[in-house]
C-alpha cells in the first residue's frame, strides 16, 4: 500500500482552546488511515501537554474579529462581540465555556482525552527543548504522552519525508 | 472454502456499496485483503457493533463511536486492526467510509 509509510508531523505553537483542536482532530483522522503521526509542542502549544494547563485552555473574545453572536443563535448576522464587552471580566471565562460545551455537543473529546487517545493511537509527541528550557518546565509537568523534550534539530531529523504542518 | 466477490458491488476506494450483499464469509475474505489472517472474537466484537450502528444510522461509525460502543480500547482497537483502523473496519464490515471527524 502506498499509504504505508506516509508521515504527518504538527507543530503546535498555539496555547488557545480553539487551536489546540486542529492539530488534534487532523491527526487522530491520519492515524485512522493508517499514517504515522508526529506532535511537536512549542511556545504556547506546551499550554497544550501541560498537566496544569491542559484543562483551562481559553478562548479570548477580545480582538477574535471571527467571534460572531449568531454563534450563539442570535440573529446578528455578522456583528461580532464588541472588543468593548469582550474585556468585561467572565467573558473570556463564557467563551471558553461556550465553545466546551458546542464541541461536546458534537462528541468531541476534551484535549486531554484527546492527546491520549492519539497516545494509543500511536501517535508520537514531543516538547521544544528551548521553550521548556524558557519557560522552566520539568518533565514531570508535562501528561505522560509526551515522551521526551527534543531539539528543533532532532524534530527534523525525525520528520525526514514527513509532511509538515504548522499550527 | 472462501467466499466468492464476483457479484458484490465496491466503489473506486474499495467499500461495499450495498450493505445488505454483506456476510461473514464475505468478511473474512476483505479481511485477508486488508491483512487480517485471522478474525478472532474480538474483532468480530467491533464488527458486528460496526453492523449495527451503520445498518440503524446509514453511516459507519466513527472510531470513538466503536471504542465507546464496544467498550475496547483505542490501543486495543489500533492493535487489531493495525494501519488505519478506520478505514479497515468500515471495509471489511461492508459499510461506506466512515464521515466523522472524530
């Protein structure tokens, strides 16, 4: 099979509730067909892999020129939430929520749920060994599927052939 | 003695496009073609769960669908059916190719 030996590798640099799902969903889909997954978390990504962080990922109204109310159900067409409301304390917090809850409407998995199911699925992950370096991360900080902190030369000599995303 | 595909109709990516032409022995040949020597209990644990769900809702069902539905592991899941399970299971179980994301 041609497939065989395809290889999709993700860098994760985003910390955000809602990008930390492409990455996620893209690769749980390759690992179906049968391709070989690679997740390099850097910068804000490690938010993603972070025991302490992993359940409390957020999504800012504030300047997210996408967020529009008619999200919500409201018929507002295409008016956004006024940058104004978005810095009014609790509407980060009801964002989040919000779009917690429309994911698991659709039975998507929560992040952590969903980084193990890659783990078992095969997937490999990896931290940035300058950021974790930066941001002072010990291992023991990290969910047990991520399974060393490599160098951005490792990352590539370990994606040789592999299509490369960038998140 | 294995089962005979002449008259079962497959689209261009292999799937069987009409579910009721499927049978066990049917199975177990599409079985041998995506690598499987063997359908042991548990593989026919998911593929009958694959039966059911996509006969009542007219798609297969996702690969979370079959681990939430059948109780077995995503690992387990991988290890029975290894290089793309989601694929395989909706192949062999005569069901179309699986619509979901997740």
């Amino acid at each position: 099979m041609a497939e065989a030996n395809r290889k999709i590798a993700f860098i994760c640099s985003k910390g955000d509730l809602d990008m930390a799902y492409p990455a996620l969903i893209m690769g749980w889909a390759a690992l179906g067909n049968g391709i070989d997954v690679t997740l390099f978390f850097t910068f804000w990504g490690l938010d993603l892999v972070t025991k302490k962080r992993v359940d409390r990922l957020e999504i800012a109204p504030v300047a997210n020129t996408s967020f529009k109310m008619s999200m919500m159900g409201l018929p507002t067409g295409n008016l956004g939430i006024p940058n104004i409301m978005g810095i009014i304390p609790g509407m980060t917090a009801f964002a989040s929520w919000f779009m917690k809850t429309k994911m698991k409407a659709l039975g998507v998995p929560p992040v952590r749920e969903y980084l193990q199911m890659l783990s078992d699925g095969g997937a490999k992950m990896y931290g940035c060994k300058m950021t974790v370096d930066m941001f002072g991360i010990k291992k023991e900080d990290f969910l047990p599927c991520i399974e060393s902190v490599v160098t951005a030369s490792d990352f590539i000599d370990m994606t040789e052939g592999a299509q490369i995303i960038f998140i | 003695m294995l089962a005979d595909l002449t008259a079962i109709a497959f689209n261009e990516e292999g799937f069987m496009t009409d579910p009721s032409q499927w049978t066990k022995e049917i199975a177990e040949v599409l079985a041998k073609q995506e690598g499987l020597e063997t359908l042991t209990p548990e593989h026919w644990k998911i593929i009958d769960f694959c039966r059911q769900a996509g006969l009542a809702s007219g798609k297969s069902p996702t690969l979370r669908q079959i681990t939430t539905g059948t109780g077995i592991s995503t690992k387990d899941l991988f290890a029975l059916f290894p290089k793309g399970p989601a694929k395989k299971v909706a192949k062999i179980a005569g069901l179309g190719k699986p619509e979901g994301c997740v």
